[in-house]
C-alpha cells in the first residue's frame, strides 16, 4: 500500500475513535450543565420561598401590631370617659345617665378589639388583653356606682321639701344598710328579719317619693374610701404588661 492509502486508512481509523470520545464528552458536560441548573433552580427557590416567609411575618407583624394598638387606644377612649362620668357624678350628677349610656357602645367597641387581640395572638399578649379589659371594667365599676349613688342621692334631696318624713327614713335605711353590710347578706340565712322588712319599706318610700327603686344598690352598697384608688392603680399595671407583652411579642416576630 502506497502511502496516500495508509493515511487514508490512518484517517478513517482517527475518525472512527474520535466520535465516541466527542460523544461522552458531550453526555459529561450536559450532565454537569444539569446539575448546575437544578442547584441554581433549588436556589432561587428556596430564596422565593424565604422571601414569601419573611413577607408573610412582616405582614403578620404589621396586623399584630395594628391590632394591638387599636385596643390600647380603645381602652384609654373607653378611661377618659370613665373618669369623666366619675367626675360629673360629684359636679353635676344629673348629667350622669347620659354618660352611662355613652360608655355602653365604648364598652362594646373595646370588647371586640380584644377579640381581634386574641385572634392574632400568641397566649401571653391575649392573656394581658383579658386583664386588661377585666381591669378596665372594674374601675367603671367602681366610678359608675359612685357617680350613679351621687344621682340617687340628688332625686332623693329634691324630693325633701315636699316629702320630709319619708325622706328622712330613706336616709336612715340606706345608712344603716352600708355600715351593716346587709346588701351582701340579702338571700342567706345572716339576713336579719329587720334588715328584710327595711328593704322592703325602702322600696315602698321610693315609689313614694318618686324616685326609681332600682337605685337601691348604689345606695345601699358601702363604698370603700381607698377602692377608686386600687383600682386605678390596677388598671395602670394591666396597662403596662400589656404594652410589654406586646412589644415582645412584635420583637420576636422580626
């Protein structure tokens, strides 16, 4: 064989060996283009998902802290106005229905934030909410018997000129009714006989004179000198561990 024929066959041979190793080099390079692409795809994901997670606990922080707030100012709007009913009590208690019936949707408006409250969460900012709202509510308690007892007393001095006698007895009753105590004991067997047939005359002098009997318990019910002041003092506590658990509560959620 000359020598065009052996290179010829030379050729053919170099050609016949060279398209595998083209072949498997091509499948290794695609492999590892595929693996590339898969990394680079599970880390966009994972960069998406972490994304859409934070996005969600910004935005779970923002409600939380939204609702939080709106509590917080419910319950100082619904105090303003307890302290303004205890204050027209000893002014001008003829004023105080009217601020009474003002406090219900106040009261109301209060309850349904804290249900919010509680929706959101976690435990311990819904627990300082209920204690906060159980507070706030005591000191209404204690304002409105004493701004309401301030309005009894006025309907029953208005009546003195015209009714000085059954007056008079109203005053002693409901007196002797505060330093007894009895109010508590209405339904139990420590009710004195006595103490039954005076709650029963005082109802009868109240229709008497006109004024409704269903202030009663305001002025029956003793009033303790340091009670407005426990209270307060309550409320400003509840306050203050509300605020703390929910600046924790907002604090973990970054």
């Amino acid at each position: 064989m000359d020598l065009e024929g052996i290179g010829a066959v030379a050729a053919a041979g170099a050609a016949l060996i060279g398209v595998p190793v083209a072949l498997v080099v091509g499948h290794r390079q695609a492999k590892a283009a595929i693996r590339t692409a898969e990394a680079t795809y599970r880390a966009a994901l994972d960069g998406a998902r972490e994304q859409g997670l934070n996005e969600h606990r910004q935005w779970r922080r923002t409600v939380r802290r939204e609702a939080y707030a709106t509590l917080l100012q419910a319950v100082l709007t619904f105090n303003d106005h307890t302290e303004k009913l205890l204050a027209q009590g000893l002014t001008d208690a003829s004023l105080v229905p009217d601020l009474v019936t003002a406090s219900k949707p106040l009261a109301k408006d209060m309850t349904h934030k804290e249900f919010v409250v509680r929706l959101e969460g976690p435990g311990d900012v819904s627990t300082a909410a209920r204690a906060l709202i159980d507070a706030t509510s005591v000191l209404m308690r204690v304002c409105r018997m004493a701004a309401v007892s301030q309005l009894a007393r006025l309907l029953i001095d208005e009546q003195a000129d015209e009714h000085p006698h059954e007056v008079e007895r109203v005053r002693y009753i409901t007196a002797a009714y505060r330093v007894e105590g009895y109010w508590s004991l209405i339904g139990t067997e420590e009710m004195p006989r006595e103490a039954g047939a005076m709650l029963n005359e005082l109802r009868a002098l109240l229709n008497r004179i006109g004024v409704n009997p269903g202030y009663m318990p305001d002025l029956c019910v003793p009033q303790s000198p340091t009670e407005y002041g426990e209270a307060a003092e309550a409320l400003s506590g509840a306050i203050t561990e509300f605020i703390a658990a929910a600046r924790l509560a907002l604090d973990e959620a970054t």
